[in-house]
C-alpha cells in the first residue's frame, strides 16, 4: 500500500467539487413525469393526480429539494441576499455593542450594492451549521459572512462542500490550514493587541493580571489566552493568567468577585468586553476597593459604555464599523467573481483613561 504524504511541491490539494442543489428537472426525472407536473404537484396547483402529486413530493423530499424563496433565484441569477448567523447565548449578545457596530459597516456596504442581509440567532455551531445547509438548499443566500471561528470549527470545511462564499471575520485557527478556494478571512491582530495591553500594564508596575476571556470556544479567546501566557512567560509574571465566561455581565461580576477575594488578588484586570469591564468595576467599588487605587482595569472594546463608567475605562480602539464595512466588501468581491484572500486589520490602539494607573509605589 504506498503511504499517503503531502503533496509534491507545487502542486496544489485537490478542490473539492461543490454539491449540486436538486432541480424541478432531476425531480421530474426520477419520478417520470414533466417538469409542469412537477411545478404544479410542489405548488399545490390543479393538473395533477393526488397519487402523482404524492409521488413527486416523495421523490422531492428524498432528494433534498427546497423551494426557492427568491424569483432570481429560479432564473439563475442569485438571491441579492447574503447571510449571517451568530452563535452566541442570547443573554450575552443583546447587550454586546460589537455586533451592534459591525451589522452598522456590513449594512453600509451591502446597501451600496442592493443587496439584503438575512440575520439568525442560534443556540451552537452544529445549529448554525444547519442553517447554511437550509439556506443553500432554498437558495436563500449567495454567500455569508462567518463570525466567532472555533478553535474546531466545522464552518469552513461545510462551505467548501456547498461552495457556498464566504468570508471569516476573524482569523481561522492556525490548525485549520485550508485551501478554502470561496472563503476569505479578515483577521485581527489579538495576540498583538494582548501584548500591548500586558506591556504597558508592566511599565506601570503590575506583576498579578488576570484576564477574564470569553467563550472558551472561540478561536479568538484561545489566541488572547496563549499570547497572555507568552508575555507572563517574557516577563516573569507568574500569577498572570485567564479566566474564561459567557461574556455576560453577569459572569463577568461573578469571576471579578472570585479573583478579587483570593488571598493575593490581582492588581489589573483584563476584560474581553465593554459590559464585563463595567461590570467588574462596580465589583470592585462594592468590596469597598477603588478603581484605579487598588485595581487596574482594560477593557478589550471601547464603547459609550466605557465612558459612562466612572471612571472612564482604559480600553482598546478599534473601528468595528470599518471592520464590517471591509468584511462586506470582501465578500461582494468574492460574488463578483474575486479570489478568496485574506486582509489584516490594523492593530488597536489602547486609549488609557482613569481606569489605569501604575501600582501602589510606582513601577
């Protein structure tokens, strides 16, 4: 048996050829009836026997055959609609202003090009996953746009199989090495933008950081948390590390308590978003604690929230409507008949505001 290797060199792996949607034309053949039979038994329209039209529903059904829910889509010329799912807890997402902002810029652009987006909320991948297959099996979409990649994420590799566009916002895992010939990526710098936070934290004298991480799932938190663990390595910062939650405000409360009652709590704490940081300063204001006296606190986004909060929150700058904006136009590129790519996007900048401050007797 001759052992399997990678390719030769310059050689490029085999693409996968994209499943086929049924057509009123394979229904009507393998039912041995005309396409208007077909037409008339799936739109519940008279001209057919209700044993015909029975057996046409069946054979529909064993195919997989969807109805189509746009009029371009019969003819062959697309939806003019892209999608996008998000898999979050409900909880969580209705008060995160990073999909507020990035829906702003992916509404900015597809409203240039005349073209709707169709938004879902599900409970997991595996539901999301569902999704896409429905909506290309209903030609509901031309493409969509893929947020939160997993550390083991099965999106990519279901696209590919239904040659369905997309593009990631948000970098793949590096385990994930592709090719994905319709799918391209916008990612963010996290593990440089983890590095400058830790950095200046040290410069003003903080040795115990603790930062509180989203969903353990997420191929983003999984980058913030090695890029920490690399800096405390650097640095000498043994008690740094990451709590994971739900990125609720909720949990986020939760964790800031636990680590603060610890017998050595931290002296900066690092918050994967806006409501945690804010929620986390009112934490510490109730354990009788002061925000920036005893505990440092960074936000990951910056929002109107973090300027509500008093004091205003240290946080990262980042313009996530232009992060939707460039995401939209990668996918309009790839629909117009483009190659996938990937863009980088600048790193943010960290705004330090009243909410840092070096430690107690200087660096």
């Amino acid at each position: 048996m001759t052992p399997k290797g990678p390719p030769a060199e310059g050689t490029r792996p085999a693409r996968r050829t994209p499943a086929r949607r049924p057509t009123m034309k394979d229904i009507a053949q393998r039912a041995g009836v005309s396409e208007s039979a077909v037409s008339f038994a799936l739109n519940d329209r008279p001209g057919v026997s209700e044993i015909t039209r029975d057996r046409i529903r069946r054979v529909a059904e064993q195919l997989g055959w969807r109805p189509s829910t746009a009029a371009r889509a019969l003819s062959g010329e697309g939806s003019a609609t892209v999608g996008l799912v998000v898999a979050r807890p409900a909880a969580s997402l209705g008060v995160d202003s990073f999909f507020l902002q990035l829906i702003s810029g992916i509404q900015e652009v597809l409203a240039e090009r005349q073209l709707g987006l169709l938004f879902q909320v599900v409970e997991d991948v595996e539901a999301e996953c569902a999704v896409y297959r429905r909506w290309w099996a209903e030609h509901r979409v031309d493409g969509v746009l893929v947020v939160d990649p997993r550390t083991d994420d099965p999106r990519p590799g279901l696209l590919d199989e239904l040659g369905l566009p997309g593009v990631v916002i948000g970098a793949l895992p590096g385990s994930d090495t592709g090719p994905h010939p319709g799918l391209s990526q916008v990612r963010a710098d996290d593990a440089g933008a983890m590095a400058a936070i830790v950095g200046r934290l040290h410069e003003l004298g903080h040795r115990r950081i603790v930062h509180i991480a989203g969903l353990p799932s997420l191929a983003h938190t999984d980058r913030r948390i090695r890029s920490l663990r690399i800096e405390a390595d650097r640095r000498g910062l043994a008690e740094a590390h990451s709590v994971t939650t739900d990125y609720s405000d909720t949990e986020g409360a939760a964790v800031t308590r636990r680590v603060l009652e610890q017998a050595t709590p931290p002296t900066a704490i690092i918050y994967d978003n806006d409501v945690m940081a804010a929620a986390g300063a009112t934490v510490v204001a109730g354990l009788g604690r002061s925000v920036p006296g005893d505990v440092s606190v960074v936000s990951w986004e910056d929002s109107a929230l973090c300027r509500l909060t008093v004091p205003w929150l240290t946080a990262l700058s980042r313009d996530t409507v232009a992060f939707g904006r460039i995401a939209a136009r990668e996918l309009t590129a790839l629909l117009d008949g483009g190659a996938a790519r990937t863009v980088q996007v600048p790193l943010p900048g960290l705004i330090e505001r009243g909410s840092t401050a070096p430690t107690p007797g200087g660096p």
